[in-house]
C-alpha cells in the first residue's frame, strides 16, 4: 500500500518518507505525519462498514478497545456503526497490563479501567480495536484477559496501523494502513481524546 | 517504588497515590467472576510470620495469590524457629528456595530492615509489622479506604482531618499512618492518655491531644487503636472503664464527626473497651471494607515491588510509558 491510496486533501502532507531527507517529507517535529485526522477519519468509517459487512449486521457485535489509544478508537467505530445500522453498538475497554508477559523486563506500570458492556461477551462477537499492531504480543495478552471475562464466540482484531515485525502468529482481520518500517522506528498515533491531536506520525 | 516497602516513609507522595490507584483497578477485578490475573506467574512469594497474625497473613496469601504468585507460608509455630533457629539461617533456607518476595512479620522493631539490607537474601522485603515500629501496608490499606469515602476514590487526601485514638505507644499502625497520610496531606490529630504516648512523639508530624471530646468535633475520620494488651508489662492506666470513659468510642462521641465522617479500626477489636458494639457495627463504621481493601493495596503492592525489583533501572519510565511503548508491543 501506497500513500497515493488515501486521497489527501490539498495542503495536508500524507505522503510517506521514501528514506531520511526525502523531498516528500513534510516538516513535522517528531518526524513523518503518515495519517492526519481526515485519513484516520475515513479509514475509520470504512472499518466500521468493513466490520458490519462481514458479520451481516451488528446484531450480536461488541467492540473492545485496548488501552489506552484503541479505546477512543473504539468508540469512534462504535459510533459509527450505530449511525450506519442505527441500533446501538456496545463498546468497553480493555487493560492488558497484568496480562503482560513484559513484567521482568519493563516493570510495573499503571493500570487502566477494564469496562465490559453490561450484557458481557458471552456468545458475542468481540472486535478488539487497538492503535498499532506490532509485535503481537499485546493482542495475545488481550486474548487472555479476554478469556478471564467470558467466552465470546468469535474474536476479531481491528488496528489502525499495521507496522509489521511480528513476534507470534497473528494477523488482523481489519487493518486501516500498512505502513513498512524498521524495528527501530517509532510509530506514534495521536488520538484527540488523549493527546489533542488525531495523526499519525513515524520517526527514527 | 523502591526496592523494599520497609516503612511508610519510603513512599513519596507520587510513589503512594500510584499504588492507590493501582489497587482501585485492582479492586475492581476482584468484583468478576474470574479473580486470578497471571501476572507474577511463576514468581515465589514467602509469608515469614514470627508473630500470630491472622487478618494480615491471610490477606497478603489471598494478594499473592490472585496474582498467581506460589505462596508459601512460614509461622514461627511449628517452625524451626522455635527450636531456636535465628532470623539469619531462616532467612537464608528462604533464599536457597529462591523467594522473589518476603513478606515479613516480627516481634522486634527494625527486623525488616535488617533482613532487606543484610544481604541475606535477593529478594524484595514487605514489612508487614515489626514490633511497634511499623506496618506500612496497614497504612496503605487505611489511605485506601480514606480516599475511597473522602476524596472520591482519587488523588490525594489534602486537608482531611483523621484522628488516631488509642494505644499510640505499642502501635506499628499508628506511625504508619501518621507518616503516610501526613505525605497525602491531611492532617492527623493523635490522642492518647500520656503513658501510651511513645517518646519523641513530638517530632512525628502531627498534632497531639490528650482529649477526644477536644479532637473529634468536625473530623473526617476517627481511627481506634486497639489496646495492646499482650505488650503491656506495666500499669498504662488505672481501669479498663476508665480507658473506656476517656478514651473510647461511643455513639455520643462518634456523632461529633463531620456529617460524612467514617470511623475505622485495624483490627482485632476489644469491643466494649475502645470501641463499643454499637459503633463498630453502626452506619460509620468502615471496619469490614478495610480487610477488603487490604488485599487490593496489597496485590499492588506485590506488583509494583516484583516489577520494578527486575525493571528496566529506571522507576520513572513505567508511569510514564505513552503510545510510544505501548504500541511497539
């Protein structure tokens, strides 16, 4: 996937940086803009129909977002399904941090709120929603915080971003964009409800 | 944190509201079906009682355990240590077992500390009350369930009012709490007849009364020590009823706190000697909700020790981890 894929608006850099210094670069202070809030805004709407397509309605669908930027994420796609299918959509949160396998070697870190919608997840269909999908290893946690809630009769992942180099077998069923980077590049997504800002920038 | 929880004082303010809001996620967990978290899997925890403790050991054991830690529990009772087995050779057998975390209860004051910097073992120490010096988890627990009916269940206690009543003298709660609630800013009133006020009282960071009619009109909280009579080799005051007259809690005197006020008590109580029935069971009272809280602050405290015992080396990074870290795992 290319940036010519998404339309950019005119005046709005989107294109990504063929190598450093390339003359595509738009002048950002942490790095690379990839996505701005207009990108994000389609890719999320066209994953919201993406998801209603495949599950032929919203019947029985609830959406989970990881901690702590795929939760804004979530409910955005949550609010969009319910505008598209006009019944409303369950949407909660979901904090992976003592499901980790990282405690040895990063520390201890702050826990968020774990909200599951008032009816659970027991037969539903779970879509996870988390901003970059990386390594894997914070979705596996979040299969095994799911599997401590109730058991949902199908799980599928939906991310924002899609940078490769996974350390386990899993893919996403709904990606917003592939974006090829190497290991030591940092992919960083602002969403407004935690940082002011919907984009998404690479750097490094 | 740091690499041990020997005092209250090793918490700074940041350190103790990150371990109370830890332990508000964490009590909301407990409320499901499914209890158990995997996250000290595989870890060992060793519950090392030199004195008879049943509400602490058990808590700290249900902590551990719903961490999925292994806990294995150590009472003097029936121990080598009644066959004359010193702290030392106790604590090296425990390191030999490969204990990642010692939770440590003991008759002398100071013995947590001096098994945390022997260099006996490797593993984390938790002072879970050493002679009358301190109980910092207790204190934790008491500044949990605080904040949870006075501050909203958030943030600090700054300009509350708590009143600690009672046996101040053999009391390892008492300084506890006077250390860590003084850290969240409220400000503590200790009232106790003058022979069970410890020396150099006076330089604790608090107010001390000899009158609790005086100290308890408008307070937030009230705390009743329990008298420790087991401690008590000497003659501290002339009666139990005249204890009871000047310085327990009855109806009358629980009525003088501020509308919401809630009264508190660690536990084991001597009802009907500073706490009557009445009181203890009444609409004030928080006395159950505080063994509850206690396993909260407790797993958060379990997993901020055995997580930042092998971390990264710098204790700011976890609190401070953004998308950055999040998403490149």
């Amino acid at each position: 996937m290319t940036a010519a894929d998404i339309p950019a608006p005119t005046g709005r850099p989107t294109a990504i940086p063929e190598g450093p210094g390339g003359s595509a670069t738009p002048p950002h202070p942490d790095g690379a803009r990839v996505l701005d809030s207009d990108d994000i805004s389609r890719i999320l709407g066209r994953i919201s129909h993406e998801i209603l397509e495949r599950a032929h309605g919203a019947q029985d669908i609830v959406i989970l977002g990881i901690q702590t930027r795929g939760v804004p994420l979530a409910r955005r796609i949550a609010e969009r399904m319910t505008d598209i299918e006009g019944l409303p959509v369950p949407v909660g949160s979901l904090d992976i941090t003592m499901y980790r396998d990282d405690l040895s070697l990063r520390g201890a870190r702050p826990l968020h709120a774990t909200d599951v919608p008032v009816d659970g997840i027991d037969g539903r269909l779970v879509v996870l929603v988390d901003d970059v999908l990386f390594s894997g290893r914070t979705i596996r946690a979040a299969l095994d915080a799911l599997s401590d809630l109730g058991r949902p009769r199908a799980v599928q992942l939906a991310v924002l971003v899609d940078r490769g180099h996974r350390e386990l077998p899993l893919r996403a069923d709904y990606v917003g964009k592939n974006i090829p980077t190497s290991r030591d590049q940092a992919v960083r997504v602002r969403v407004q409800e935690v940082d002011g800002a919907d984009e998404v920038v690479v750097s490094g | 944190m740091s690499t041990h929880l020997l005092s209250a004082a090793d918490l700074s303010r940041d350190e103790a509201i990150a371990v109370l809001d830890t332990a508000a996620e964490l009590a909301r967990i407990s409320g499901r079906a499914v209890k158990k978290l995997p996250t000290l899997r595989g870890r060992t925890v060793v519950n090392l009682f030199f004195e008879d403790s049943t509400r602490t050991r058990i808590s700290f054991e249900a902590a551990a355990k719903r961490l999925s830690a292994d806990v294995i529990t150590f009472s003097a009772k029936g121990s080598s240590v009644s066959k004359g087995e010193s702290l030392k050779d106790t604590a090296l057998t425990l390191e030999a077992m490969g204990a990642d975390a010692v939770i440590v209860r003991h008759g002398a004051s100071g013995a947590a500390h001096r098994l945390a910097h022997s260099g006996w073992i490797d593993g984390v120490v938790v002072n879970a009350g050493d002679g009358t010096h301190e109980h910092p988890t207790q204190a934790l627990l008491d500044a949990f369930t605080l904040r949870h009916h006075l501050s909203g269940g958030e943030g600090a206690l700054d300009g509350r009012r708590v009143v600690i009543v009672g046996d101040v003298l053999h009391s390892r709660v008492a300084r506890s709490n006077v250390l860590l609630l003084r850290t969240l800013g409220a400000d503590v009133t200790l009232v106790a007849p003058p022979t069970l006020l410890p020396v150099g009282v006076e330089s604790w960071p608090c107010e001390i009364s000899y009158d609790l009619d005086a100290a308890l009109p408008g307070a937030d909280a009230v705390m009743m020590l329990r008298v420790q009579a087991e401690r008590m080799n000497a003659a501290y005051f002339p009666s139990t009823n005249e204890y009871s007259r000047r310085y327990g809690l009855d109806v009358r005197r629980a009525n003088l706190l501020a509308d919401e006020g809630i009264v508190m008590h660690p536990g084991p109580m001597n009802r009907g000697m500073e706490i009557t029935a009445e009181v203890a069971d009444g609409p004030r009272s928080v006395i159950v909700e505080q063994v509850t809280n206690g396993v909260h602050v407790r797993m958060a405290v379990l997993y901020r020790l055995l997580g930042a015992a092998e971390g990264s080396g710098d204790p700011a990074e976890p609190a401070l981890s953004g998308s950055l870290e999040e998403a490149a795992s």
